[in-house]
C-alpha cells in the first residue's frame, strides 16, 4: 500500500521516471510530454513508487518466515577476516571468504546459471545459518518466493499434522514447502524424525529435485568419508589450540539415510565453512569489528 502522505506519489503509489528497464518497457504505461522552451519531446513511465516497493519488499520478506534472530544476515555484514591468532587462523578466513563468494554468486546469479542449491556443511556458530538466510533474502527481495524452515520444526509440524483419515492439514503444511522458489532448510539432520517422517522429508527434497526448484540447506553433520570427510590432521582449532568439535558422532548420512544424502549430491553444490565458533570467539572476545 502507499502512505497517504507521501511526498513522491501523493499516495496514488505511482510515481514517473525517465528510464525503465527494456524488459519493463512492455508492462509499464509511458506517456510524452513536451520538453520546455524546445520542440522535443520526453517519454515517461510510471513505475510502482518507492512507498510501495518497500512495503512490498517487507510483505515478501514477511511471507519467507526468516526468524527474527537471522534477520540482521546479510553478505555485507559477514566478516571474513576475522582471526589473526593460531595456526589455522589464514585457513578459516580463507575458508569464510570462499564461502561467501560462493554464496553471493549463487544469489546474484540466480535463477540463471544454476540448478543446484547450497549444502553449507561446518561446525556450530561458523556462519552457515548466516549465509544462507542472506542469500535468501536476496533472492525474496528481487521477488522469488522463498521459505525459511527450521529443520527441527518442519519435522514437528509435519508429524503434528499427520492424521490418518484427512490429508488435508499435511498438505497444508507441505504445500509451501514443496512449492517455494527457494526454500531454506536450516539445521538438517538435527532431532530424531520418524522413519516415515523421514520419508516425507525425502519427498519433499525428491519433489522440488524434480520440479527443478532451489533447495538451500545447513548441517553441521559431516561426512565420514568423500569429499566433505574431515581428517583429523586439518581439524579446525581455536585460537586458544583448543579443537572445534565439528565432527559429531553421527554422520550426515547416519541422520538421513543413504538415498537422501545422495541426492542432495546431486541437488546441491558443498560449501564447507571450517572455523570457529563465531558466537563464542568473536561476540564474546569483543573482537567484532564495527
Ligand atoms: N563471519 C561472520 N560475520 C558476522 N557474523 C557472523 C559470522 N559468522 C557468524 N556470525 C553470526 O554469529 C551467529 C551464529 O552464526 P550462524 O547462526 O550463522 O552459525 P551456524 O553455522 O548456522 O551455527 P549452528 O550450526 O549452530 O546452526 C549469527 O548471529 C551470525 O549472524
Ligand atoms: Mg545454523
Ligand atoms: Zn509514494
């Protein structure tokens, strides 16, 4: 909606350019005006005013359910020069750095250029969460649909609303799920899902797979073997020498099953964020850069 006082559009919500975009040249009304004091004359268009793009912008990011705790998650306030202490610290720069790269280039380019999502695979407070939501939001904001799910809560709504003589609150809940530009599945492989819950979630991945839709996903669940494996010689460590405890017991495949983890091979590309713990280094050291 546009605000009844604002100064560009008088609150019609319309306001007039000089310039559209080519490809906007054919949906936008456009009239000339004499240009003063000359014979020429000036097209103009009328394009949605800024009063309204920003509520449309807020309503699309509403709609992508992005927690408030991740809504300050943007590229521009992920630092990745951060550590200058300990033996790996070049590393787990180097390796938040080409991970934003990625990330940026995936949101930028998208939907061109890509049918793959993102797997961001790394230890607890490295970033992954942080990246994918501001990819996300990138995306919502140039107007793809897109779908913040927390793994854990997915599972639950999903278990919730199974009822054996009605489908119809599953589907509820799948419908976005399944449909989304973009979905962001954050936390996967956390929590113990039941095996046909488990089912469910392979179908929703198997279902946007084939519909060629993005699916973006977080785990700190490793490889044990393959090209995501962590030996322990490259184990990340803190400053203080202290190891990052990355690699849980369970490995992504234990948490989900053979025929998931292999298809997220297919429907993703591997991002690995090895660094430290950025809530407890950074946040409480009061290292954080303004
Ligand atoms: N490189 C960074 N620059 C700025 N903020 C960061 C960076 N890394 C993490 N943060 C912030 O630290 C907090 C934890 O990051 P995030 O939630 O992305 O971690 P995670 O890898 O998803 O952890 P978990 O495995 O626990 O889910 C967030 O508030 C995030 O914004
Ligand atoms: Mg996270
Ligand atoms: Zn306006």
């Amino acid at each position: 909606m546009a605000k009844p006082d604002c100064p560009l559009c008088g609150g019609t919500g319309w306001k007039t350019v000089e310039r559209v975009p080519e490809e906007e040249k054919m949906t936008r009304v456009s009239w000339e005006k004499p240009v003063e004091g000359t014979n020429a004359k000036k097209r103009y268009w009328a394009v949605p005013c800024d009063c309204t793009g920003k509520d449309r912008s807020a309503r699309t990011l509403d709609r992508a359910r992005i927690p408030n705790r991740y809504e300050h998650c943007d590229f521009n306030n992920f630092d990745t020069d951060i550590y200058d202490t300990g033996a790996d610290c070049a590393a787990w720069n180097r390796s938040l750095e080409q991970s934003k790269l990625v990330a940026e280039a995936f949101a930028r380019d998208y939907p061109l250029g890509t049918d793959t999502g993102l797997l961001l695979m790394g230890p607890c407070g490295a970033g992954k969460t942080h990246l994918a939501v501001a990819a996300l939001r990138q995306i919502v904001l140039r107007g793809h649909t897109g779908l913040f799910y927390d793994y854990r809560e997915l599972l639950k709504e999903i278990q919730g609303s199974y009822n054996p003589e009605s489908q119809t609150s599953e589907l509820g809940v799948l419908e976005p799920v399944l449909t989304a530009d973009v979905l962001l599945l954050d936390d996967l492989g956390a929590g113990k899902p039941s095996p046909w819950a488990l089912e469910t979630v392979g179908h929703i991945l198997n279902t946007r797979y084939n519909e060629r839709r993005i699916t973006l996903l977080t785990t700190n669940y490793l490889d044990t073997d393959g090209p995501t494996a962590m030996p322990t010689a490259r184990s990340p460590r803190l400053p203080s020498g202290q190891a990052v405890s990355a690699a849980r017991e369970d490995s992504l495949t234990d948490r989900l099953g053979m025929r998931i983890r292999s298809r997220l091979y297919e429907m993703c590309r591997t991002i690995e964020l090895f660094a430290p713990d950025y809530r407890r280094e950074v946040r409480q050291a009061g290292r954080m850069r303004s």
